[in-house]
C-alpha cells in the first residue's frame, strides 16, 4: 500500500503546473501502464479539479489512456457542452457512459453480521458490492479514481471507493448504501470520515477488488479570501490512508463552524451546476446544521427544472413529496415502488426540514403548483433575486439595507455548516 504524493493545508494552494507537476511524477513511479482508465465525476463536481486531473492524464498517457467514465451514479449523462467545459482537448471517443441499470456486475456481498454491527442494526441485509463491468473486465492496468473529499450527505466525507461502487455502481448497491445513509442520520455522518456506509465500502474494496490496479487522486478544494476557489490539497495513493488524509483537511477547509445559528439562510444554486432538485438540495444537506429553529432556508435555484435527474425517480418525488421521516417510513411500508426505489425514498428524507425549518425555494423552470406539490414553500425568483442580489451578496453574513441580517452561500456543494448545538462528539 502507497502513498505516490501527499501535500495539503488550510493555507496551500497548489497552482495548476503544481498539480501537473506532482501527477506526472506519480505516473513516473507507477511505471509503464499500457492500459488505462480514469474514473471523474461528471459536471456536478466541476470545481473539484478533476477536469484537469483528467486532460494531464490524457497528456502524459495519449493513447494508453483508453477509457474516461464519468461516474454518474444516478446523473444523467454529460451532453457536450459539459464535457468540453470539464474535459476541454479530450476526445470525445474516449468517454464512456455509465448506465448505471444495466452496465453491472456483482462482485461480491458484505456480510449481513458486519452491515448490521456497523449500521448498529439498521440495516441487517448483506450489501452488494456493485461496479460497472467495464472496471471488472476491461483488463486494465492502472484504474485511476480521480475526485474532490468534500463533506456529504450520505457517506459523510465523499468521494475515495464511493466513486467506485455508487459512482459506478448499480441500482441496488446505490439504493441500499444510500438508505442506509439516510436512516442512520445525515446528522450523525457529515463531515465525518469513519461512518457506518464508509466501512462497509472500504469492507468490499479490501475483500473483493485488492486485484485491481485501483489509485486513487483526491483534491481538497476551498476559497480563498477573495472568495476564488483553489487547491488546498492533493493526495494520491491506493489505500484508506490516502483517503483519510484528505478527509482530515476537507474538515478543515470546508467545514464551517458559525457563531450563532441562522435565522435566515440564502443559498444560491449556479444555473451551469444545478438542474434538478435531486442536486439542488445540497442546499437543505449542507446547511441543516446550522439553521435555527423556525429559521428560513431561501434557495435561489434559477436553472431547476426538475425534481429527479432520472424520470423514474422524477415521478416518486412528485408523488409522495419531501416529507418527514416517519411519514416517507410509512410510505415505504404502503407503496412497492418506493420501496424498491430506496435512494428515491433516502432522498425525500435527506430533502425534509422535518418541520423544524421552512424551506422556500425559488425556482427558474418549475412553477408554485408543482413546488408547493412537494412539501416546500413557493419563492418568485425575480422578486427574491432583486432583494437577495447574488451579485451584491459576499459569502457570509451580510445586512440589507433594511437592516435584515442573512447569511449567504454562493455554492453549497463547496461546504459543510454548523452551528455547535447541533455537533455530536
């Protein structure tokens, strides 16, 4: 087990030939490699770095690089407008699409007795261990994972094997990891390396792919004083302590610990990023911490068109809606098709303020009817966007001139905030 590079703090910033520099040498100890494949995320996770990550790859490989998969998940797949922004000089004829139904293999079960001590017995099913068949039979000779540790919702630190066997996983790996994120408490995880879902991945990545040639690049990503994003850290290596190095300084980097909690919180969703409340509700996870008590969550979203980036899953948000817990329980236990869709089901509680705060959401593409359908308030964005001007507004707090104190986040899939009462040791 290696770690090919390690450099990182809450002060660094590594520059662009910085990073091309430190993977090349890594590429250089690793030796000739005839067959590879690289594993980013998609647009969702621009501002991760891996873009770049992925096009030094390509220069330092050529032709030996002969596979690029998004790993998608549940997304839809990148059009080409997104790949040429993220991947710009990477032939096209070298992405491959994830269909994450139909493209996968089961390599293996975690024990039903090791999921249930882990989950503390919430979930007592044996998990399957699911990759695309690409990864498993493509005969490669160096699988590059490349992605952002960042805080999340469901696995509590993303990213590291979750870009294996959820990025590239299947339906049923997918539904089962993310309910069990949701019923064990996005509260208790985020933030978090050591969570029940992160042992039960690292369990079949020790156990059912130790053959493969897995290397896994992880950036740490912040803002600067100017609020400019850059590199905080980077790290390279094939094993758990790679990831946990990473995850150490995302802590650092993206997590904010706020003073007092928020009373009035705005979260502004990039039109380029964010398409669907199935990705825009990073809003809700990121910012639940640290919302008051009968706070308000104001979330500008003006390219959401959408509820679910899959059709299927689109119609059982706008059937059952964002509701509490023990109401999405109960509809698991009445309805067959939310109980074989349980990231749907996972989802609809991640997305809920179980009536503890108001959720207003000001949507571009979809109107009042269908966004109060759902369980949410309805916002004009035209009349917020002019009383909550994301070109005025500075990361933070910031006072109107009326004197209405709020705190604003310009992009919550950056970060994590809390406020103390709601941190458990």
């Amino acid at each position: 087990m290696t770690i090919y590079f390690a450099e990182g703090s809450p002060q660094t910033v590594l520059t662009d030939q910085q990073l091309r520099s430190a993977l090349t040498d890594c590429f250089q100890r690793l030796g000739d490699r005839r067959r590879v494949i690289a594993l980013p995320p998609d647009f969702t996770r621009y501002n991760s770095r891996a873009g770049l990550l992925t096009c030094i790859t390509y220069e330092h490989f050529g032709d030996r690089l002969t596979d690029v998969m998004p790993a998608l998940g549940t997304h839809v797949p990148m059009p080409d407008w997104q790949l040429e922004k993220m991947f710009p000089g990477l032939p096209k004829s070298l992405i491959r699409e994830h269909r994450w139904r139909d493209d996968v293999l089961t390599v293996g079960h975690v024990p039903v007795e090791y999921v249930s001590q882990v989950t503390e017995g919430i979930w007592t099913q044996a998990w399957p261990a699911q990759l695309n068949k690409l990864i498993w039979e493509g005969e490669h000779d160096l699988i590059l994972s490349i992605g952002q540790v960042v805080p999340h919702e469901v696995i509590g630190m993303a990213n590291y094997n979750k870009n294996i066997f959820v990025g590239t996983g299947g339906t049923q790996g997918i539904n089962e990891s993310h309910f069990i994120g949701a019923a064990y408490g996005m509260e208790r995880m985020m933030g978090r390396a050591d969570t029940p879902l992160r042992r039960i991945l690292n369990y079949a990545q020790d156990h059912f792919c130790s053959h493969l040639p897995l290397v896994y690049i992880l950036t740490v990503v912040g803002s600067d004083d100017a609020g400019r994003l850059v590199t905080r850290g980077l790290y390279v290596g094939d094993d758990h302590e790679c990831f946990e190095l990473a995850a150490e300084l995302s802590v650092k980097v993206n997590f904010t610990v706020v003073d007092r909690p928020f009373k009035k919180v705005v979260v502004y969703l990039d039109p380029e990023e964010f398409h669907s409340t199935w990705l825009g509700n990073k809003a809700i996870y990121r910012t639940r911490m640290a919302i008051a008590d009968d706070g308000q969550l104001i979330v500008l979203a003006p390219a959401v068109g959408t509820f679910g980036e899959d059709q299927q899953i689109d119609r059982l948000i706008r059937k059952y809606g964002y509701r509490t817990t023990p109401e999405i329980m109960r509809f698991m236990e009445e309805n067959e098709d939310l109980r074989q869709n349980l990231s749907a089901a996972a989802h609809l509680i991640h997305g809920s303020s179980e009536e503890r705060f108001r959720i207003t959401y000001c949507p571009g593409e979809l109107d009042r009817s269908e966004i109060e359908a759902v369980g949410y308030e309805f916002g004009d964005l035209a009349q917020m966007q002019q009383r909550y001007d994301p070109q005025k507004l500075s990361d933070g707090w910031n006072t109107l001139d009326d004197g209405d104190q709020i705190y604003y986040i310009s992009n919550p899939a950056l970060g994590l905030w809390a406020h103390p009462s709601r941190l458990q040791g």
